[in-house]
C-alpha cells in the first residue's frame, strides 16, 4: 500500500540530455537516450538545430518517435549559420563566448518550460560549463558524459599540471618519444606522442584552455558517465571515483541498446549487398570518421597502398573530408580499382559493416566509438591517429589491449600495404586471440547481470531517486 501511494505521488523522473555539437559526441549520448526512455525515464535530447536536421539525412530519426517519452528539442549551437565545410576548422566557433552564451539562453528557456520539469542533465564532458551554470538556477544535479576512453579523459585531468610541468607543449621533433609520467597510472604507457593532440598546442590557446576548463568543471558534476566496460578500463575508471561519488562505465553502449531496441537506423544497403559478394574475414573496412580531414597526398598514399595490399576493401570518404580536392583524387579513386576488390561510399551504417562477417580488419582514425564498436565485433584494427583523444585511444590499442596495430604519424603506401598484409595474414593469428577475449568481454558485460548493465540500472534507479529528492 504505502509503495503503490509512493509511486502515485512520486514526480515523474525527466532527463534532459545536453551533446556537444558533433557526430561522435551525439552518437553514444543518443543512444543512452533511447535506453532511458526505453527504461521509463521521460527524456528530452536537446540536439542543434544542425545536427537535428543532419541526422534526418542519414538515419531514420522518425523511428525515434515511436520509442515513449522521448523527445527531440531543438537549440542553436551558437555557431554562424556559414560553418566552414571540414568539421574540424569548426570546432573553434562552437566554443566562443559568444556561442556558449547563446547555447546557456537556449537551455535555460528549455529548462524553464518543460512539463513535468527536468530531474538532471546530462551533460557532455565539453557542455559542463554551461549546464552546470544554467541548472544552478533550477537546484537540479549535472550528471557528466564523457564521451572519450576514460584513459583519455584521465590525462586531459592532468593537462593543467602537465603546463605547470612543461611537459605541454609537446614538441614535435624534440617530445615524440619522451615517457610521459605526469599522468598518475599511465606512467608506462604514454609517450609524448600518444598525449592528446591539443598538448602539442601552446599554454595561451583557446582550445587547450577550453579543455582545462570543462574538464575541471566537469569535475563538480554529481556524477560521470562513461562509454568503456570494466574489463577494458578497470584500473582508470577506479581513479575517477576519487573525483566522483559516482562512476557509471555503459559500454559499449550500442551493444547495451541493441537487445532492447531493435529498429535499424540503416537508409543504405549498399555497403551490405557488396559485403555479402565477399568471404568471410577478407574485406578491409576503412574509415577516418565524421571529423578528420586528408590531404590529397594522403588519400592517393592510402589508396595506393590499399590497392597494393591485394586485400579488398571499403572505404568511407566523405566529401568534406579531403582538403581542396580538385576532382582528380575523386576520379582516380572511382574509377581506378575493379568494383569487386573496392567500394568507395561516403557514408556507411558501420555498426552493420563491423557486425558483417565479410569484415575481418579495420583501418581506423581511433575515434572512441570507432575503436569501441570494432572491439564488441572482435574485428581488430589498424590505428592511423589525427586528432583530439585519437593518439591516446590507438595507443591503448596497440599496447594494453593488444587488439590491433598503430601506424601513428607515418603515412605512405608501402606502410600502409605491409600493415594490412600484416593485419590480415602476417600478424593476425596473434591479434585475433585477444582480439576475440576482448569482444567477449565487451559481449558478456553488456548482458543482464554484466558490469555495464548493472551500472546502467544503478544510473536510472539513482534518476529516478532523485526525482523524488529534487
Ligand atoms: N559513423 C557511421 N558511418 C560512417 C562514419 C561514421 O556510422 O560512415 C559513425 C561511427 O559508427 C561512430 C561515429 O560515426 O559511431 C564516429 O565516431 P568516432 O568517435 O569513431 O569518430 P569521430 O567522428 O568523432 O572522429
């Protein structure tokens, strides 16, 4: 009785769920909204009006309105309406002043008028400035996603001592191979060209101030989210509960989803139709993610070395993602390899490629939902690192979990041809025994009673507590 007069009462728990404006970020945080709402919590996913109308391009954002209570809301991203074409030369206009107030407006009137009122936010790492601002007004907690490893995110916590050290900034020529040990529990594993890549910049530039910033408030969050598994992280992820009372590690999140929701996103089945024409484990699958920009000169290294390689191959190449192409990369790469051994596509559903037994290897720029989502397909990779947590996260690969190999920095196709010849054949009876532990691991902690399941019920239980606290 006094539990059934408990519920009656009890507000519904609502959670509004803040990304910051790119592909990697909104990948992992929509999809924890879907398994909230799925799981009974009202959710508001407060998306760009940008990317809102991007999503809709390339998956079938529609079926999203079937799950129950959940809703997009759209907000600007505070950037000028003409963003540069490569995503990356757009990062710096996101996190001006200018964007970030207007980005705070936007959320505090969302906050204000939402029926039944917000319980949190959830907020992105790189948001927590903002949120944590705007809620203070409400009285409502900010729980923190960082969508990075949460070795990554353990090092950008050191970045404001790594200035003070002077290890930051890392030289290019002089730094590359020095051991990094200003990062407590990475002391053997780092070295100064694994750090993450806004440490090569100096200690006045707005991004690497923008970093220490949102890290250090994310730090005052009530709790923090990541997308990685105990198995994978065990050691950092119990450095973070020193800084939170809470740590709740979901990964890999979309393998979590998948059992409870099984509408696929997918608009496009030609990558599948060409990867059914194929055996098993041949097709090399390739893709540099949503932000990275080639120079022309890389992509014709890359294209020769793959061609050479012999292995058949399917490449995603946007075309925001080679610098001033003048058309004759496109025509060499379209018309220079029989369809049977390569598929260029600009976009492709890669959870499906991974998941396809076609794939046997994956040439990656190590983005942290790239590398999570080949690690649950056993499918091991070949790291080509650019940008941002990239160098960490291929590293990690490389040397801790053993699940694929590092090309940091060089490119040019004989490298590129022996390493495929060596992920494929050479080397690859090595790689796949933990290359196959680890995807069981992924597998076994995303099933009822496994580590990233128990934390995502603690997560929404502690939700739905503090509906009643708030
Ligand atoms: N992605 C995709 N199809 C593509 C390219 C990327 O579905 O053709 C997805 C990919 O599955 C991943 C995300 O986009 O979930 C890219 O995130 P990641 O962290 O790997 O890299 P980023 O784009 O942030 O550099």
């Amino acid at each position: 009785m006094i539990h059934v007069m408990a519920e009656k009462e009890s507000p519904t728990p609502h959670v509004v769920v803040l990304p910051f404006p790119a592909h990697g970020h909104i990948n992992p945080m929509l999809t924890l909204s879907k398994l909230f709402s799925h799981f009974g919590l009202e959710t508001t996913f407060a998306i760009s009006h940008r990317f809102h109308t991007r999503l809709n391009k390339l998956t079938h954002l529609n079926k999203l309105t079937r799950l129950p209570s959940f809703h997009f809301a759209t907000i600007t991203d505070g950037a000028p309406s003409d963003l540069p074409k490569a995503p990356f030369q757009a990062f710096p206009l996101f996190i001006t002043p200018t964007a970030r107030a207007a980005v705070a407006t936007e959320l505090r009137d969302l906050l204000a008028g939402l029926s039944p009122p917000a319980t949190c936010v959830v907020a992105d790492g790189l948001m927590s400035t903002i949120a944590l601002d705007v809620t203070a007004e409400f009285g409502i907690p900010v729980i923190a996603f960082r969508t990075y490893s949460a070795t990554c995110t353990w090092a950008t916590v050191f970045l404001k001592k790594m200035v003070e050290e002077g290890v930051i900034p890392v030289q290019i020529q002089e730094d590359m191979e020095k051991e990094i040990t200003s990062i407590p529990g990475l002391e053997n594993l780092l070295r100064g060209q694994d750090l993450p890549v806004i440490c090569r910049l100096d200690p006045d530039h707005p991004v690497l101030n923008f970093y220490i910033t949102e890290t250090s408030a994310m730090c005052k969050a009530s709790s923090i989210i990541f997308n990685t598994f105990h198995n994978l992280e065990s050691p950092i992820i119990s450095k973070f509960s020193t800084i939170f009372p809470k740590v709740y590690s979901l990964g890999p999140l979309h393998s979590l989803f998948k059992p409870h929701i099984t509408t696929s996103n997918n608009n496009d089945t030609t990558c599948i139709t060409w990867l059914n024409s194929h055996h098993p484990n041949t097709v090399l699958y390739v893709s540099f993610g949503t932000v990275v920009c080639l120079s022309r000169d890389q992509v014709m290294e890359f294209w020769h070395g793959l061609v050479n390689s012999g292995k058949p191959f399917l490449w995603v190449l946007r075309d925001d993602s080679i610098q001033s192409g003048d058309g004759v990369v496109d025509s060499v790469l379209r018309h220079g390899v029989p369809a049977e051994r390569g598929l260029l596509v600009d976009w492709a559903p890669q959870e499906e490629v991974l998941a396809h037994p076609a794939v046997g290897g994956f040439l990656s720029h190590s983005g942290w939902n790239s590398t999570l989502e080949s690690i649950s397909e056993g499918v091991p990779l070949i790291c080509w690192p650019l940008i941002a947590d990239q160098t960490v996260n291929s590293r990690c690969v490389s040397e801790m979990w053993r699940v694929g190999i590092d090309m940091k920095g060089s490119c040019d196709r004989v490298i590129v041809e022996n390493m495929v010849r060596d992920l494929m054949e050479n080397k690859r009876e090595d790689i796949l025994r933990s290359t196959a532990e680890m995807a069981n691991m992924a597998n076994e902690s995303v099933k009822k009673g496994g580590s990233s399941y128990r934390d995502l019920e603690k997560l929404i239980e502690d939700i739905r507590s503090m509906s009643l606290n708030n």
